[in-house]
C-alpha cells in the first residue's frame, strides 16, 4: 500500500510530527520517505522485521535509505536559511 494512495495517513503522519506545513518541495520528500518505509511495512512495531535475516537486512537498508532521504531534505533546508539570513544581512543601498 503506497502512501500516496492513502493522503490521509500520510497527511496524519506529518501533522503528528509538526509537518504539516513544510513548503511544496519538502512535503513530496518526506511523502516518499515515508511511502518507502510504509511500503516496506516499517511504521509499524512488527515482529516480521526480525523474523529472518534477509527481511532484517532489508529494513536496516530501508531505514538507512530513509535517513539518507532525510538528511537531503535536511540539507535543503539549512540551504534555504542560509540563504534567508544572507538576504536579511545584506546591507541596504544608501538612501539619498
């Protein structure tokens, strides 16, 4: 089952969390993120993860995966500050 097949559970998640309101960009990442995890059935608490070692090597690369995924959000965020700040810094024309 795709998260983007199911808006409310994906919309849910990110309110739970506080991200609700991420810019158009951030939201499609983070849907597929946790598209990718919901797909591999990793958010929920299931005995399946350690039931075998390939399905539990499986989801120790999903979840590094998602962290990669996240951390690139991440990046682009901090990027987008930065640049926010350097505007605001930047001094102003004199006025005559």
């Amino acid at each position: 089952m795709s998260l983007f097949n199911n808006n409310k559970k994906a919309d849910g998640l990110l309110e739970d969390r506080g991200l609700a309101n991420l810019d158009r960009d951030a939201f499609w990442q983070v849907r597929a993120i946790l598209s990718e995890l919901e797909e591999e059935q990793l958010l929920k608490n299931s005995k399946k993860v350690i039931s075998s070692d390939y399905v539990a090597e499986k989801a120790t690369a999903s979840y590094l995966r998602a962290i990669v995924e996240q951390n690139w959000v991440l990046i682009a965020q901090n990027d987008q500050i930065i640049k926010g700040l350097n505007s605001k810094n930047k001094p102003s024309a004199p006025k005559e």
